[in-house]
C-alpha cells in the first residue's frame, strides 16, 4: 500500500461519500411533490426513507466483515452498481411501489458503501491523522445534502419530481467509473479467503462491546436528523415559506457539519474527549429542536444554530471506532455502526409521519426528534463511564502482571 497516496484515495471516496449523500437525500425535497402526484400519507412519505435504511439493518455487519476480507474495492463497486440500479428504478417509478423497490435496492448498494468509504479510509491513514481524515470526510454529506436541498426542490417544480432522481444516478454512475480506474487493488492474501463461517463471525464475537454503545449514539443521532431532513421542508412549506426556501432552511441542518467537522476532528486528535462533544452537542440539539414550533423565533437563525450544534456528533463518532478495535475488526465495526443507523431511518422518520398523521401538526413530531437527540446524549455519558471502569481494569491488570 502506498502510503502517499492517501490524499487522492480520501478525495476519491469523498466523492463516493457524496454521491451516497445524494441518493440518500434525494426524496426530501421533492417530498410535497411526491406526495402530491402520487397521492401517499405522510406515513408512507416517511416510509420511503425508511425502506432505504432498512436493507442496510440485515447487511452491514455482514458487508462489513466482507469488506475486511474482500477489500474496499470489490465490496465498492457491488455497492455502487445497486444504488445505481436502484436509482434508475425509483426515477422511472409511477406508483409507490415502484418507488418503494427503487429505493430498498438502492439502499442496499448506499449502506454498503456507507461502510466501505470510512473502512477505506482507516485503511490509509496513521491512527494521529485519522480524526483529520474523517473530519474531511464527513463533509461530504452536507454538501450532497446541501446541494440536493437547495436545487432538487426547484428542478423538480420545473421538470416534474423525477429528474432529479435521474440525475443522482448519472452522477453516480460517472463517481463508479472513476472508482473502478483509480481505486487499487488490494493483493489480499490467499488464506483470507479460505476463512470458515465461524472464523469469519469471530470478529463479531470478540469485539468490544463499547463499539454497541457508539452505536447506539450513531442510531438515535441519525433517527433526529434523518426525521428533520425528512419533514422539515414540509414543516416549513405548510408554515407559509416557499419550496425553495423551505429547503434552504433544512440544509441549514449540515452547513455546520460542513463548515465545522474538519476542526472538530483535528480537536479530536489533538484533545480527545470525543463523549463530551458528542453529548453537549446532542443535548443542545435537542433544545434547539422544541424551539422550532410555536415559539415564533427567527427560523433562519434556529436553522443555524441546529446546523452548527449537529455538527459535533459525527466526526467523533466515526473517529472512535478504529480507536477501539484491532485493524482486522474496523469494517465490522463500521457494519455494527451503520446497522444502527438504519435502524435510527427506519424508526425515525416513520414515528415522525404517524405522529402527523394522527394529530395533523408537527409539533409531537419535533417532540419525537428532541428525545431522539436526548438519547443520543445519554448514550456519550455512558460510553465515558464505562470507557473509564474498562481502562481502569486494564491498568489494574496490566500492573499486576508485571509484579
């Protein structure tokens, strides 16, 4: 492996990220359009997020443990032929089921590349660069989410709510082609294909189980997010603003992950403390969140603050999974973490969409959101509690056996 050339492979992968980006998010600014021509409820308009997370429920961990074996490059180009797939299925669709299979397919090439980009990346870079590496990373999905909120609105009010899907897959399809020419291969070793079922689970068995309390941060964090990335552009319509800028307003949620996460995965590197970060940014998120409704405050400038404060969650989570497991587990580690962020889609915005359907407001809805991002804060305490007993064994027998 050529060290040097880590730059080029994190700008490659950023680019995987970001077509990832735009598929995942491609449905929630066209979501009044969308349910407008095909007549859905908001329980199923929630429900096509959700059917795209829940391949990703079944298939991470054993995508990722494949990855580990197979390498980022085969498992990549699987994945990006699927959601290329799905793309252009969904793109054509004329009925929610269509629809519905357009995006459970295309989901489950998003959430396996969701695990290939980060493994890819751990891959390439020195443990003291990977909090940097994964702060660049990470800005990948605001940008995707940024760009399909401020322009797939317009389109499709101009083109009709299709175009925008098809462009998604082109865009794709042409990130693929470069995938496929620069990404290397790997010479994986002969052995690591000859693995036994049980051999191939024991990473599983063995890990340590911090990674299932990151995990559940990574689950309740995205069931927020996700649901606000989901509803907020129709939250914002039926208040009075104008589709476009209703969609302004929600990709507000990622200018701070944009604009922060590289400095706040340089810190990270440099400071620790990643829980911390984690849970004060989840803990004024939620505040943030119960202020949208009813309070009259200025909405660009909660969609800010929102923005900036959910921007300490990510890179902290995705730098400490390489920190707390062994090379050979990273890619199962990322399969544990993306499994719980599905669950997170799936579980999120489909509580968000019965909510309004039951009541007709929003208002529960944001509620919902609140206790989501609550929970995320609730998950960082205790991943520093039990982060400290589990050191402070470690000492207390690392000391003993050298007496």
């Amino acid at each position: 492996m050529e060290y040097s050339r880590r730059w080029s492979i994190l700008f490659l992968i950023y680019f995987s990220m970001l077509a990832f980006a735009l598929v995942f998010q491609s449905i929630p600014p066209l979501l009044g359009l969308v349910i407008s021509a095909l007549q859905l409820s908001h329980t199923q308009a929630g429900a096509l997020m959700g059917l795209f997370a829940l391949p990703g429920i079944f298939i991470s961990i054993p995508g990722g443990m494949l990855a580990d074996i197979y390498g980022p490059r085969k498992i990549g180009i699987l994945a990006f032929l699927l959601m290329v797939a799905g793309t252009i299925l969904a793109g054509f669709a004329y009925g929610f089921p269509v629809l519905a299979a357009g995006r459970i397919i295309s989901g489950i090439g998003a959430m396996t590349l969701a695990i290939v980009a980060p493994l890819a990346i751990s891959r390439w870079f020195k443990k003291q660069e990977l909090g940097t590496a994964m702060g660049l990373f990470n800005t990948a999905m605001p940008v995707g989410t940024i760009f399909a909120f401020n322009v797939f609105g317009r389109a499709g009010s101009y083109w009709g709510w299709q175009v925008p899907i098809i462009f998604t897959s082109v865009f794709s399809a042409l990130v693929l082609v470069f995938f496929i020419i620069k990404y290397p291969g790997l010479q994986e070793r002969k052995e690591r294909e000859k693995k036994t079922v049980k051999e191939i689970l024991a990473p599983l068995k063995n890990m340590n189980k911090l990674i299932w309390i990151v995990a559940a941060a990574w689950m309740t964090f995205n069931a927020a997010a996700i649901s606000f990335l989901t509803f907020a552009p129709d939250y914002y319509r039926t208040a009075g603003y104008g589709v476009t800028y209703a969609g302004f307003l929600t990709s507000l949620f990622m200018l701070g992950s944009l604009l922060l996460s590289p400095l706040i995965g340089y810190l990270t590197d440099r400071i620790g403390k990643v829980e911390i970060f984690i849970a004060g940014g989840s803990i004024a998120l939620a505040v943030l969140l119960m202020l949208i409704t009813g309070t009259g405050l200025n909405p660009l400038l909660l969609a800010i603050l929102i923005g900036l404060m959910a921007a300490f969650i990510p890179a902290p989570v995705f730098s400490i999974v390489p920190k707390l497991l062994p090379p050979e587990q990273v890619g199962a580690g990322y399969g544990v973490l993306s499994t719980c962020l599905n669950i997170g889609a799936l579980i999120g915005p489909l509580w968000v969409g019965l909510s309004y359907d039951g009541t007709g407001s929003y208002v529960y809805g944001f509620m919902v959101m609140a206790i989501f991002a609550l929970a995320t804060a609730a998950c960082a305490m205790l991943l520093k509690v039990l982060g400290k007993k589990e050191e402070q064994r470690f000492k207390k027998a690392h000391g003993a056996s050298k007496l």
